[in-house]
C-alpha cells in the first residue's frame, strides 16, 4: 500500500494520536493520519501516505525528526 503506520514514540504515547499527529502538523509542517481514526486498534500509531515525491518525503522526515530531538 501507500502508507506506512509508525508508533507514536515514547514521549508523546500519553497524548494519543490525535494530539501527536496535530504536533506534527503545527511543528513540523507534516500531515499525518491519528491512527484513532481507524478505531480502537489504531490508537498509539500514525498513519503516514507515501504519495509525495521523494525529496518531499525526505524534508518531512527531516522536520519530523527535528521535532523528536
């Protein structure tokens, strides 16, 4: 498929995915999927579309990895 779930690290677990997800947006400028979206099994990941461009892609891990540091 064209996503990729990843689990929310350590840190942002008791937030949930909603509020993680609305950190990347807002931080790093990364739109991603609350796994809570897709019910009670998704909560605790995000769900990330791979159906950007590669250097797109790249700049986002950037940013996101960024905002973990």
């Amino acid at each position: 498929s064209m996503f990729a779930w990843a689990p929310i690290p350590n840190k942002f677990k008791n937030r949930g995915s909603l509020e993680f997800a609305k950190e990347l947006m807002l931080k790093a400028d990364v739109a991603v999927s609350p796994g809570v979206a897709f019910g009670e099994y998704g909560e605790g990941f995000v769900r990330i579309g791979l159906v950007e461009n590669e250097q797109r892609i790249r700049q986002a891990a950037k940013n996101i990895k960024l905002l973990l540091q």
